[in-house]
C-alpha cells in the first residue's frame, strides 16, 4: 500500500478576497496528480462570504475535507490539520498556490521512502506582489541565517511534525522558519528533491511588514541560539538585517553538517552576509 499523503490548506473569505480561482486551479491540479493516495484537508478559519458554500461543493464531488471554524492565524489552521490529517507525509499549501508538476508526489514520495529522509526540499516559482516571478533555489546552508526555502516546496513526515510539537504559534509571520531552523538544528534527515513542482504566491504580510518580520526573526534566532551563544539586542539585530553572525556562534552551528562540508557552509554563509551587507547599504544611502 502507497504511503497516504496529507496536503492542508487554510482558507478565510476566499470568495471575498478573489480567490476562488487560485483555489480552484490548486484543487484541480492537485486530482491530476498521478500519486493516487493523497487527501487534501482545508482548515477554514469561519469564514463569512461564500467560502463555505465554495467548499461544501468540492468536498461534495470528493475532491476536500474541509474543517471551518476560527483560529488565531494561519499556522494554528496547519496546527489543526496536522491533528486531522492521516498521511505519512504532509505538505503546506496555500489556497493560491499550486503544484504545476502533476508527477511530482509520486517522485517525492519515492525518493522519501527510498532514503527514510525526514523532510524535502526543492526549488519553487515565486509569484512577487509587483507581478514578476522568479526561482527560489533551496539554500540550505543559510538555513541558520535566512529562510532557506519555501515551505510551499517541503514534504514532512508526520511523525517528525509531531516529535518536534508542531509550528510555534507564537509566530504569526515566520512559525515555518523556526519549524526548519529546528528540524536541521537537531540534524532530521532532509532530501533534496530535483524538480520544481511548485508556483507559489510571496506573503503580502511579511512583504509589507518588514520590521514585524524582522522582530520575529530576531525572536526566533534567540529561542534557537540563546543556549549555543550569549544574544544581546545589537548582535541579534546584525543577525537579522545583514546576516552577521558571531563567529564562535557559526563555529557552532556549522557542525549541524557533516565534516566535509563545514569550509562549504562557512563559505555560503559569508556569501550571504556579504549579499545582504550590500543591500542594506543600498537601502539606507
């Protein structure tokens, strides 16, 4: 029997907000799969348009389970249905997003199985608010500085989610950050999946609040780091807006990858720093 495939979505006055086509689009795509075991769980957070009525329809022609009822914010939504879902593996999706590879769970899922990994990675399109896109190439030796790729583009294995207690909801922007800053802090076994499968749409929130981000950053690294480094005010804002880190504090973390990829991540991640050195000059001239 082929491992079941859990994907959740969060939901909230989709009708309301001219959604129900990315929503569409993402349910028909995801019945094109050629993966035959996957349930797709929407956890609406009671909505008042026609929402609920939109999704009634779907799980009426087999396509949703749906769950509709408040919530304090998306990541309590995937928390929900991380409790509801039965699958092996499970992935986060938004309601406008979509996998435009119909093959890939069933490749995903192969190679889960094959290697026993805990969780995957892989590239992404980004849809930007000022309507260009772009490939989001995973980066997972920044992991410890920046995002280092798109959640859209992730598989979890259930019982990894569990284990680790789900996403912090004390996060509101950025809980799927510290769920991956964990996960290869305490060295789970990830895979990286070669395809792109996944066209997502950038977070209007985070893009628009920039310095909120940037203080839930700064609270992730410290509930991350605190016992690893001493974290002041002014190392962790240099952690945050120009990827700065302490090198006692790197010495640490670098060895979360094997030995003979430690001059690799040291290399990547001055890269990094250097990268966002310069942009924050650009932006404050």
């Amino acid at each position: 029997m082929e491992p079941l495939v859990s994907i959740i979505t969060t939901t909230h006055n989709i009708v309301e907000n001219g959604q129900a086509d990315d929503f569409s689009l993402l349910v028909t795509l995801l019945d094109m799969q050629t993966y035959p075991n996957i349930e797709h769980i929407i956890i609406d957070n009671a909505s008042t348009d026609d929402t609920v009525v939109l999704l009634k329809d779907y799980k009426n022609k087999g396509y949703i389970n749906f769950y509709s009822e408040p919530d304090t914010g998306k990541f309590n939504g995937y928390n929900k249905g991380i409790l509801r879902a039965k699958g092996k593996y499970i992935s986060f999706i938004s309601c406008d997003d979509f996998y435009h590879d119909i093959t890939a769970i069933r490749d995903l899922v192969t190679l889960m199985e094959a290697e026993n990994a805990d969780f995957s990675f892989s590239p992404a399109y980004c849809r930007h608010p000022e309507g260009y896109v772009f490939l989001f190439a995973p980066a997972m030796y920044n992991t410890f500085q920046v995002m280092p790729c798109p959640r859209q583009s992730m598989f979890f294995k259930k019982s990894v989610l569990e284990k680790e207690n789900y996403f912090d909801e004390k996060f509101k922007l950025m809980a799927d950050y510290d769920l991956i800053l964990r996960l290869v802090l305490k060295k789970y076994k990830g895979i990286y999946f070669d395809g792109n499968y996944t066209t997502y749409k950038a977070g209007q929130v985070l893009t628009n609040e920039a310095e909120r981000g940037n203080n839930e950053a700064k609270m992730i690294f410290h509930k991350n780091y605190k016992t690893l480094y001493p974290l002041n005010n002014e190392v962790l804002d240099k952690m945050v807006n120009i990827s700065e880190f302490p090198k006692e504090l790197l010495n640490k973390l670098a060895t979360r990858f094997p030995d003979e990829d430690r001059d690799l991540f040291f290399e990547r991640c001055e890269q990094m720093h250097q990268l966002r050195l310069e942009a924050y000059r650009q932006r404050n001239q």
